[in-house]
C-alpha cells in the first residue's frame, strides 16, 4: 500500500499554537506567553573510564610502533604550534607571557622554532623579567635594546602602537603629539573632533577621560553648532578644562 507522510512542518506549527494557547496571559496591560523552546537533551553519561582505556590502548600501540608514535607526536605538536600562532601573534609582532620563568621561556622557544621552519626571524625580543633576559642573550635571541629616546621614557618601548616600561611593567598612552596640537588653542567643533581623532586608545584604558570629549561633541550637534561656529561659554569651559588635565594622561 501507500502511504502519506505527515509534514513535519505541520506539527510543529500545530505544537506552538498550542503552547501559546496553553501558556498565554495578559498581565499590566501586555501579552506574556512562553517560547516554544525545545526540551533540552539528557546529559552525556561520564566516560572517564572508557577514555581511559582507549588511552592506555593507544599508549600500548606507540610501544610497539614508534613511527605511529612520531606521527602522533608531529601532529599534536603542530596544533600546539598552530594555537601559539592563531593566540600570540599580531601581524608579525608577537605578544605573549607566562605565569612562570620556565613557562614563558618555553613559549618564546616554541615561538622562535615555529617562525624560524617558516624562513622568518623572530627579532627585538623584550620582557619584563631580567632573568629571562639574560637567558635570551644565552640562546642568542635578537634582544631589544632599551634605552630612552626623545619621545619614549627610560626602559620604555613601543607594543601595538602603546608606550610599554618592561621595567616597572605597565603601559603609558604617549600624548606628545596630542598636547602640541592642543596648544594651537583653537575652540571649533572641528577642532575637537580632530583631537579626539589624534587619541590611540584600543584597550580604552582611558576611556573615562576621552568619553568626556565625546560627549562634548554630542552636545554641540544636538545645539547644531557648526563646524567653525564659536563654541558655547559653558562648553568652552568644559573643553578648557579638559585640557588642563590632559598633561596628566603622560
């Protein structure tokens, strides 16, 4: 004989009308129903035991065949590699740590393998830790030279664009540039606007203080000043202020 299969569309359109008939109320002068959610699935069982033994079979196997063993062995190397690689690096900077000497050292190890079967040095190594330091020049690591310049401080370098003191270890936002442009003194909206842009904050690490400027333009669209207008007293004096404290930010 044959048969006609159902649309399975067609019940689970008849399954949420009904759980809206089921579950609909009007409460403070709204429509509350539930979603049709589908019930959620039974937890997997615990496998510990029988992943174990797979492992102790597996284990077994590399005793008696050591070439399945290195290529075992390549492969979870090279997903660590690859994780160090998709983690760490920023274009061709790389950016990493360790909780512990022995740790980080082993990361800059995997770090100067990896690049180096690619053709690629991995040069200007820098770090916090002294120590460390000491065993990069060891190992013949290109270390970074850290020195004052006349726009960096001492024992200061530049990381993705921010101002890094491998000494004392913490970042610095590098406002020379901004507060020269400042002193032009102009009070235009377009002038503001062109500060704000000058600030390089990805982390927004400042972002208490340059929200404040951001703001500040807010207000002068919605007071429609125009580009070169004059600003308001009471938004001039805001903008002055701002700049008082700007200095502080180095």
């Amino acid at each position: 004989g044959l048969g006609i299969r159902d649309d399975p569309v067609v019940h689970e359109r008849d399954q949420a009308m009904e759980i809206l008939k089921e579950t609909v109320e009007f409460e403070n002068g709204r429509y509350i129903v539930q979603l049709p959610f589908r019930k959620s699935y039974n937890e997997l069982s615990d496998n510990y035991s029988l992943a174990k033994q797979r492992f102790q079979g597996l284990w077994r196997r590399f005793g008696h065949n050591s070439e399945l063993y290195q290529q075992y062995r390549e492969i979870i190397l090279d997903c660590s590699e690859q994780e160090l690689l998709d983690r760490s690096f920023y274009v061709d900077d790389l950016i990493s740590g360790g909780n512990e000497f022995e740790e980080a050292l082993q990361t800059s190890r995997r770090a100067k393998y990896v690049m180096e079967a690619a053709g690629m040095d991995l040069r200007k190594w820098i770090t916090n830790d002294t120590n460390l330091m000491e065993q990069w020049k060891k190992e013949n690591f290109d270390v970074h030279p850290v020195h004052e310049t006349v726009s960096l401080g001492a024992n200061e370098t530049k990381v993705l664009g921010l101002s890094w003191n491998s000494h004392e270890d913490y970042l610095t936002t590098d406002t020379k540039s901004l507060l020269e442009f400042v002193s032009l003194d102009k009070n235009t909206k377009r002038f503001i606007l062109q500060a704000v842009g000058k600030i390089f904050d990805p982390l927004g690490l400042i972002s208490p203080f340059t929200v404040r400027m951001k703001c500040l333009l807010q207000d002068l669209w919605k007071e429609e000043i125009q580009w070169d207008d004059p600003l308001p007293t009471h938004i001039e004096k805001e903008w002055k202020k701002w700049r008082e404290e700007l200095p502080h930010l180095g």
